[in-house]
C-alpha cells in the first residue's frame, strides 16, 4: 500500500494536490471534467468583504512559458459567498480552504470572522498581497511587520487553521515565512505570482489596462522552487508549494524542496484535467520509484545535513 | 458540456490571404456545439505560447463528426496552428459559451460580419435556414484578397453582400455603412453580428436608430475558456450602470443592448 495522504495544519488530506487560488474559479467549473473529490483540498478565488469588481479589460497577456493577470481580485464579496456559493461547495467530498483578503487590518479580522462563523469551511488561507490602503497601497506581504500583524489579527479571529499566502516579490521571503509563523500561522503557501510587465511596441502602451501584472505559469517555476527551499530551512510548518506546476514531475520538484502539498495554478486555465493529472502522476511516480508514502519526499533534496 | 478531445485534423489550408480553414474530428463536440459558441485549442505541445486560443465554430458535420473553424494568422499562436497537418492531433476543448438565440417568431434577420467574424454566423446561417428564416448576410473586409471563394461559405454564399475598406470589392467602405443603406429599406426583425469590437460598437449605434434588436458576438483575451478565471471581462449593464461580464462563458454572444462599450 503506497500513502499519498499528508497533514496540513491539522487537516487530513488524501493527497497533496490542490488547487491554487483565483485558478479554479469556485470549483464547479471544473466539476464537469473530473471528480473534484480527485483533489487534496480546493482553495478557492480569494474573497474580500465588499463585492469588488476588479480591472478592467484587458487582464492578461502572454509571456514566454508564462502569463502574467491584473484581475485585481473580482470577487462576489463575503456574504453572498456564503449565500450563494458556499451551499454548493460542501457537497464535494473535499476539504475546502477559503483564501481572504482586505485592504486594512481590521477587514481581515471581520473576514476571518465571517468566514469561521458560516461553517463548513476547513482551513483559511490568508492572501496577503493586497495592497493596504492606509499605508499608502504597499503590500501588505511585503513588510515583515504589517505580514505579521495581518496574520495576527487572523488568529484573534478563528480557530480554523490558518495558511499564509506569501508574495515572491520580496528581498527575503524566508524572514517573512519567518515572522507569520511567529504570529500564528499554521502553514505557508508560496508563490504567489511575481510582478511583471509588458510593453505594446505598436501601441507604445502597457498592454494591461492595470499597467503591471502578475507573472505565473512555468516561467516562474525556478523562483518558486528556490523559495520553498530556503523557507523550509526556516520554519517548521508544512509549505503548500506552487508556480508553474503544470505536471506531477513539477509538483515532485516542489515536494523535495520542502513542500508538504502543491498547488495547481495556471496549469486549470491550459487544460482543465492538469490537478487530476498531477494527483494520478505523483501516484505513479511513488509506485515507480518504490516509495511506500509520499512524505518520504518532503524535503529530500536537502540531502542529510548536521 | 465540454469535452476535451485529440482531435484528428482532416484538413488545415489557407483560403484567403492570412486566412486558414481547419476542420478535425471531434464527434462529441459536433453533436453539441451551437451557432455562436467557440472551441478553445492549444496550438503548441510545449508551453511557449502557453494559453489556449479561441476560435468560433463556422459549422459542423453531425453524420462525420467534423468541426470547422476559419482563421486568421495574427500571432504565434494562430501561426504555429497554420502548420499543423492533415492526419496529426490538436488538443481541444469545447464546445464553449453561450451562442446566438433565435427570437420568437423572427421572420427576417441581418447577419452582419466583420472579417472572420463570418465564422460563427455561416454556423448561425445553416441553423436559420433549417427553421425558414430568411437571413441577408453583410459581410466586411479590408481587401478583396481576404475574401473568401464562394465555395467556402456554402449556406452563405448566396446571399452574402460584400464590403472591402480599400474599396476592392463590392461596397466600398465599412459593412456597417454597408448595412446601413439597407436598415432604412428592408425591415429586418433581428441582427446578430460578429466582428473587431470598434465595428460592432459602430452597429450598435445603427441598430438602436432603426430600433433593430440584435445580439453581438464580443472578442477578449481569455486564459481558461470555462469561467473560472476572470481574465475576459467586458463590461455589461448591471445594477450600479455596469458591472463585469466574462465574455467566455456569460457570452461571447450577448444582446446588444446590454453590452457597455468601452
Ligand atoms: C470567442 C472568440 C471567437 C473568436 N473567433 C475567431 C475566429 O473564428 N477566427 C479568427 O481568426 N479569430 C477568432 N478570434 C480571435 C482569435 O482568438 C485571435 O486572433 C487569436 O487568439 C490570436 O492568437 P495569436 O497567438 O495568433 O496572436 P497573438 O497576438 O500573438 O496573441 C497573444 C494573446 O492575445 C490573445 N488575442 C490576440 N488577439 C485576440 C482577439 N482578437 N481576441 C481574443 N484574444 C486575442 C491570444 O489568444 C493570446 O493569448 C476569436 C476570439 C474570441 C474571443
Ligand atoms: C488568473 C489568476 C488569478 C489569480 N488570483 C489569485 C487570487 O485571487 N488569490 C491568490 O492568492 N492568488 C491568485 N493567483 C495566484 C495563484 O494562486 C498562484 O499563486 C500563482 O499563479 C503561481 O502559481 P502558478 O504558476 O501555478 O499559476 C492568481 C493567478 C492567476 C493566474
Ligand atoms: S477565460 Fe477564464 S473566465 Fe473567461
């Protein structure tokens, strides 16, 4: 018997494979090509307390083996999240992790709030990358601090485990890893997408109406996988890896750099079967190489030190 | 429902100037697909372009489970599709959105293309045929060279109205001043048109001065072609004036009225 299940933060998960935020919709748009079941957890587009109508056209544009978005997190806004979407979510057999942001400290206490008190929902996951209106538009995740503060309020406000969500977009993001830890946070995911740009030489304009971007796709995937590295040197807790996984040999790249579980990110928007196919891979991968549970990966090109 | 499927190319030529029709086999895609709705292919096996493009489905066989669709090479994307031979695989996902309504008791409709925006509407064309409904079809392009032989548009072809911008063929000048000289003339009850955005804005216009009701196939630039992502938007009528559309699964095909041009 081969074990592909992991613990994250006090959840079971069958698998390591999840789906990364803002990639996989609210989920029942892929639930017509495979059973989400299939997944480790489904995290879902990230959600603020109003209803935010996003940047407009155009939002993307192609770079090689890459993409960079200016959604500017669209969303329905909390409470008819939980009206009209969260009824329909809990009838997947799988652990659901919902990701959260906010524009000032006291938004994501009220969404962690919120989000706790509608039930059903497994795990947190806290998206820092939004900018914070008060101090000017900086990223939250980008100073040690107010990333720890963010988190900190969180933990004030839920019991759920909490999952921070780190920016690449730093000089040290093991120190932030680091610092959230320290405030309370139960996992870390990373990468979230690294800022980028593209020029229209016709046009001699931006091509997003937002200017800048954010890049993901396999372009990325040598930054993510340096990150997971030296954050699993500096903390303790499990690392959800992600940035540009688009098949199992990549998620195993992440795993043996330190991550406990991966995501799949634009990989959903190139083929709808790509988190199913990285679920059924990393299975053959293990049977192939004889390996009886997967977390034997987790960190095992750190090689033994000490 | 949409399928993924590896799709055998039967053919893959080009028909026009920068112009290519393809058709492939994907038997479950053709027993669903509607007038107005789009396939989405990846026109590489690595991941450089690494998206999907999407194209309108120009018409179906049924009895051989064939799919068609006509396009202009403009990029990477469309370029390295043009390569692809007779007998190999494209990976496609389809069929995708929400496609052309007929209105209730419609007796005459105006089809009105700009470019290969003829695609979608020779699919709407054979649809309206099959129900009586008389269709006059306009359609647009900027040179004589980029039309299509007659032979291509079978439906079309025998009521097609041709305008080229540089004045090559037919009208001279843009199918909406094209379509325009006949508004005043010809009841029309309905239109339903596809083409380069500024273009349709500009029939927008005609339309709501003879009061024609109508539904216009919008283009964005998407990443997953099935809703999820957010990256196609186009701006709607909403509650506070607008609100955000996703052009791949809340259209490409929406009424005019309600869309919100930029
Ligand atoms: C619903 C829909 C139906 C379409 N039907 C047809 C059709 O029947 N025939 C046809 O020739 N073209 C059609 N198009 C446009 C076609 O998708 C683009 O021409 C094509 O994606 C260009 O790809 P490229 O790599 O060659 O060009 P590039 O310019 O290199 O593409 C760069 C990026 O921009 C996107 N892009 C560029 N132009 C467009 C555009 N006009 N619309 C949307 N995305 C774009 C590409 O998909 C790609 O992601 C349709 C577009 C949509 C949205
Ligand atoms: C279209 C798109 C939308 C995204 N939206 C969100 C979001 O709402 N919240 C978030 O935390 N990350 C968001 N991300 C970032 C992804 O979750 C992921 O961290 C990043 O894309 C790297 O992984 P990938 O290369 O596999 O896509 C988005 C990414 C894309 C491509
Ligand atoms: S392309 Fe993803 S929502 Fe339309």
């Amino acid at each position: 018997m081969i074990n592909t299940a992991v613990e994250l933060a006090g959840i079971k998960l069958k698998n390591p494979v999840l789906t990364a935020s803002g990639t996989f919709g609210y989920g029942y748009e892929y639930a017509r090509f495979f059973d989400l079941s299939r997944l480790g957890a489904l995290v879902v587009k990230t959600l603020t307390l109003e209803p935010r109508k996003g940047n407009p056209p155009p939002r993307i544009t192609e770079t090689p083996c890459g993409m960079l978005n200016a959604v500017g997190l669209e969303n329905p806004g909390a409470e008819r999240f939980i009206r009209e979407i969260l009824p329909g979510l809990k009838q997947y057999p799988v652990p659901l992790i919902v990701s959260i942001a906010g524009c000032s400290v006291e938004e994501y206490a009220t969404m962690a709030r919120l989000m706790t008190s509608a039930g059903s929902i497994d795990a947190l996951e806290v998206n820092i990358s939004c900018p914070n209106v008060k101090a000017g538009g900086i990223a939250f995740g980008t100073v040690p601090e107010m990333a720890a503060e963010v988190i900190r309020v969180v933990r004030l406000n839920t019991d759920l485990p909490i999952i921070a969500k780190l920016t690449p977009n730093v000089t040290d993001i093991a120190g932030i890893a680091v610092v959230v830890v320290e405030a309370g946070a139960d996992a870390v995911s990373l990468i979230n997408t690294v800022t980028g740009m593209v020029i229209d030489i016709e046009r001699r304009r931006p091509v997003l109406a937002n200017q800048v971007g954010g890049l993901s796709g396999p372009a990325i995937r040598p930054i993510a996988i340096r990150a997971v590295w030296q954050v699993y040197r500096a903390v303790k807790v499990p690392i959800i890896g992600m940035g540009g996984i688009m098949e199992a040999r990549d998620a195993i790249e992440f795993m043996l750099a330190g991550a406990r579980a991966v995501a799949v990110g634009t990989a959903n928007l190139v083929n709808p079967l790509a988190a199913d196919n990285v679920v059924r891979g990393i299975e053959e991968y293990l049977a192939s190489h004889g390996i009886s549970d997967v977390n034997e990966l987790v960190g095992a090109a750190h090689g033994k030190e000490d | 429902m949409s399928f993924i499927v590896e799709a055998e190319i039967i053919h893959n030529h080009k028909v026009a100037e920068g112009c290519y029709s393809l058709a492939f086999r994907a038997p479950e895609i053709a027993e669903s697909a509607q007038p107005g709705q789009f396939v989405h292919l990846r026109c590489s096996r690595t991941f450089d372009p690494l998206l999907r493009r999407p194209l309108g489905i120009q018409g179906i066989d049924r009895r051989d489970g064939l799919v068609k669709v006509l396009y202009q090479v403009v990029g990477k994307g469309t370029g390295l599709l043009s390569g692809f031979e007779p007998g190999s695989r494209v990976n496609v996902l389809g069929p995708l959105g929400c496609g052309f309504t007929l209105p209730a008791g419609a007796r005459r409709v105006a089809l009105i293309a700009g470019g290969l925006g003829i695609a979608p509407l020779c699919f709407l064309y054979e649809t309206l045929a099959e129900q009586r409904i008389e269709a006059v079809v306009f359609h647009g392009v900027r040179s004589a060279g980029q039309a299509l032989a007659p032979d291509l548009l079978p439906p079309v072809a025998d009521r097609v109205l041709m305008a080229a911008d540089d004045g090559s063929l037919g009208y001279h000048g843009s199918v909406v001043k094209l379509f325009e000289t006949y508004a005043g003339q010809e009841p029309f009850d309905f239109f339903f048109a596809a083409g380069p955005s500024p273009m349709l804005r500009a029939l927008s216009i005609v339309a709501k001065e003879y009061h024609l009701p109508g539904e216009v196939s919008l283009e964005e630039r998407m990443g997953c072609g099935i809703g999820a992502c957010l990256c196609c938007n186009c701006r709607t009528r909403g509650e506070d004036g607008w609100r955000y559309s996703r052009v791949c699964a809340d259209g490409p095909v929406f009424p005019v009225e309600e869309v919100v041009w930029p």
